[in-house]
C-alpha cells in the first residue's frame, strides 16, 4: 500500500513553495483589483485603418486627465483600455479623440462601475466568501457529529480550504506580473466555486474515514486514514480529470482572451481542491491525532 501520510512533511512543504511566491507579489504589490472593485471604465476598441501602439493610446488618454490608465492589446487592432471613471459625455470625447487620431474607431465594448458601487461589490465579495466558509465547518460538524472529534473534521476542512483560496490568490498574483490579470467579477466566480468544490472533495475523503473507523476499528489512526485515502485516490482525480479539468483546459486553449485567465484560475483552484482533500486536510487530521508539534523543532513530547 502507497504510503502517502508517510510523506506528509514534503507535500506540506510543496504547498508553501507554491503559495509563497504569488502571495509574495501581492503583499509587496497589491491585489490587482478590476473596475469591478475599484470603480472605473473599461474601453475595448479596434482601429479600422491603423495600428497605433500601446504607448500612443496611452498618450492620448492620459492626455485628457484620466488616472489609472493601462493599455493592453488583445489582437493586431484591439485594444483593451482601462481608465479612473468615464461618465457617457467623456466616453463620447475619448473615443472622437481616437477616430481623429487613428482613424475610424469601433467600441466592441464599455463597462463602467463608479467608486461606490465598486466598494460596495468589495464588501459584499468578502462577505459571501466569509458565510460560504462558516456554512462549511457548520455543515461538516454536523454531518460528522457521530463520530469522535467531529470538529476536527470541520476544520481541517476549513484549513484546507484556505489552502485552495491561497492557491487562487497565488495563480492570480503571478498572472498579474506575467499576463496583466485582474482580479474581477469572473475571478469572485472562480474563487466561490472551488471554495464549494474544495469542500465536496474534502467531504468524500472524510466520509471514506468515517466509515472506516466503524469498519476497522483496531488499526492505527494513521493506517486507517492512508487505507481510507488510498481508497478514494483513484475516484477522486478519475471524477475530476474527467468531468471537469480536461473541458476547462479546453476552455482555457480555445476559449479566447476574455475567458483565459477565469479558466485558468478555476483549472488551477480545482485542482488544489482535489490535491488538498488527499494530501493536506487528511494529513493534518493525523498531525493533530498524534500532537506532532510537540516535537517539531528538535522538542521532546517529555521533558527531561
């Protein structure tokens, strides 16, 4: 039998190195906020008769005393332009200045939040992903109430599933140094959906030990959970390859620019729900069994 408790340490580790970095970039450089949650204007134009660059555009908005604008291209003639709020009538004025600039202008697309809205959908972002977690140890405690230490399930769950959105936030912060990613709408989408599917994968493991300690009742805990894990290891990453994964790497192959970065993030985030559930929320069950800590660090579980 696979002895994956065994190697509980390295795959701890293995998690750090991966959140460390993106976690990093954020810290140092702030969450990359869309106009979703900032408040702002989104301008995606294509010229019809010149290929203006970057730098150009830029130029000329940042000439009509617009702040925050970036430029990102998205085709030969596109050009996705976000700036600090445009009401209709400066809308109007920045896209005349284009057409008498570069030629014939068409707007593909115009979004537009102001402050307040922006820090009210904030508000509520942080909130929804508060409850959702709550629901969570809530929902588990309850379901495991049968058995012995029914609240370690609920947060070794919880615990897991930060590890899932630390994950997200991870991808999320390197796509912004790398590919420009903002963290949206689409991004709040993500992250609530491997919130819930973290938690169902995590549910799945934790029943399969349940049920084994009715079962076999004389094993070791550490034994019964890595029985219980290699049990649920194949339906685990068979079900989630197959019902989910390969259509988002589809979808984050061909699925255009504008859906890129969400497919990637809830490929990503999905994955650490199904890894997490094997390899971090069971472990930490045995960690908390066996009070390892007492002799992390060179400590004696006794004194001398």
């Amino acid at each position: 039998m696979i002895d994956i408790l065994g190697k509980r340490y390295w795959l701890f580790a293995l998690s750090t190195i991966i959140i460390i970095p993106g976690l990093l970039i954020l810290a140092f450089g702030g969450l990359p906020l869309s106009i979703d949650f900032t408040g702002g204007t989104l301008l995606e134009v294509k010229f019809e008769s010149a290929s203006p660059a970057p730098a150009q555009v830029l130029a000329l908005f940042q000439a009509l005393d617009l702040t925050d604008v970036t430029v990102q291209t998205t085709d030969i003639d596109t050009f996705i332009i976000r700036s600090s709020f445009l009401d209709e009538e400066s809308r109007e004025k920045a896209i005349t200045q284009l057409e008498a600039e570069f030629g014939e202008t068409t707007l593909l697309r115009y979004d537009s939040v102001g402050p307040a809205i922006g820090e009210q959908v904030t508000q509520r972002a942080a909130l929804a992903v508060g409850v959702a977690a709550l629901a969570v140890i809530v929902y588990i405690i309850f379901a495991f109430r049968g058995i012995q230490h029914a609240e370690r399930y609920g947060l070794m769950a919880i615990l897991a599933m930060i590890h899932d959105v630390a994950v997200v936030f991870s991808v999320a912060g390197i796509g912004s140094v790398f590919f420009g990613w903002e963290m949206d709408a689409l991004f709040l989408t993500a992250l609530l959906t491997v919130i819930g599917f973290s938690v169902q994968d995590k549910i799945v493991v934790f029943d399969r030990i349940r049920e084994n300690a009715n079962i076999l009742r004389r094993l070791p805990y550490e034994t019964l959970v890595n029985h219980s894990i290699i049990q649920t290891l194949q339906r685990s990453i068979n079900t989630q390859l197959m019902t989910v994964e390969f259509l988002l790497l589809a979808l984050a192959l061909f699925g255009g620019v504008t859906l890129q970065q969400f497919s990637v993030i809830l490929l990503i985030g999905l994955l650490s729900g199904t890894y997490s559930s094997i390899f971090i929320a069971a472990p930490l069950l045995v960690v908390w069994e066996n009070r390892e800590w007492r002799t992390w660090f060179g400590r004696s579980e006794t004194p001398a």
